[in-house]
C-alpha cells in the first residue's frame, strides 16, 4: 500500500474512534470498522481478485477506501449504500483524498429499497449498516449474486442478538461454507463454493 494511502487511513481511523468516544448518540457514531478487520477484509477481496463489491453501510468511507484499494488490481468497482447524506458527504472526499472516488459509485437512501433496484452481479458484499435488515437485503440479492460470492459481515460478537437473523439466513443457504472470525468485533466470513 502506498504510504500516503496507509497515513490517511490512519489518520481516518483515529479521527474515527476519538470522534465516537466523544459522542453520545450511538446513531450520529461513525463507527468504522477496527483496522484489523479492515485490513482482513481487504486481504480476502484482493487476494480473490473481486471485482464487483458491494458494501451497505458507507459511513464516512473508512472500509469503503479498502474495499476499493482491494478490488482495484482485478479492474474492480465498489458500490456503497448509505442513508444518511452527511456522511455520505464525508465519505466522498475521503475517497477522493484516498484518490479512489473514480473506483466507487456511493448510493443514498435505505439500503434494503437501494437493494432492491440494484443489478448484479456482485462477487462480495459487505453488511456493515442495519444488522436487522441484513436478513431481507440478503434474500433480495440472492438472485444477483456471482456464483463464487464472498459474503461479509461485522459486528457478530459485538451485537449477537441484532445479527442473529442474518447468520440464521445465512446458515439455511446449503451451498455457503461460513465461519466467525473472532477479528475486532467479530467477522462473518461466508463463501459459495
């Protein structure tokens, strides 16, 4: 990684978890991915050369500038879903700092209606917003996934109760191997075999 690229992240990281500790209202957090996961994340999409990731859950671009650092050896394109438009805001020119924007396409609205009218098909997504509608995205891209699909998802032993629903989607599709990385707040690595 470029050493510019790798002191932004930092620095996105820091800014990240001082900015959360400061602030109260859980929903107003950015609540960016722990550098650890981040970095996992990005191995498993560059080293299978993903190229089509879709990643709900934007925030302020901190996993989307690895996501689209990762898929862009394989030419790779990262879409990302995010409902509030502030920071969706904030992620652009982040991603623009990370010299990256041109790699992402970022989407606003709620994520499971941008799901929904969304094309694939998409190698890897990344549930990383609303774990309770996390059930209801993954049945609708079913359909639009790539047969060989990477599917991801933080905050399983953060939040075990709210991403219940997904695991158990997830366990009833017989042709997924799954595991629980226990990296950060716990990752869900799945894979179609």
């Amino acid at each position: 990684m470029d050493p510019a690229l790798a002191r932004l992240l930092e620095e996105l990281s820091e800014a990240g978890a001082a900015h959360d500790a400061a602030e109260a209202q859980h929903r107003r957090r950015r609540l960016n991915l722990e550098p650890e996961t981040a970095r996992l994340v990005a191995v498993l999409v560059r080293s299978a050369r993903r190229s089509r990731i879709l990643e709900i859950g934007t925030s302020n671009g901190y996993s989307t500038i690895w996501l689209a650092w990762a898929a862009r050896p394989a030419g790779g394109t990262v879409t990302s879903i995010e409902r509030d438009a502030g920071r969706q805001a904030e992620a652009a020119e982040n991603l623009r700092r990370a010299g990256l924007l041109d790699a992402v396409r970022l989407l606003h609205g709620d994520a499971t209606q941008v799901v929904a009218g969304l094309e694939g098909p998409f190698d890897c997504v990344f549930f990383d917003a609303d774990r309770v509608s996390a059930p209801d995205q993954l049945r609708l891209l079913l359909p639009r996934l790539a047969p060989n699909a990477l599917l991801l998802a933080d905050n399983v032993l953060s939040h075990p109760d709210e991403i219940a629903g997904y695991l158990a989607a997830l366990e009833s599709l017989p042709d997924f191997e799954r595991v629980v990385v226990p990296v950060g707040k716990g990752l869900s690595v799945a894979h179609r075999a």
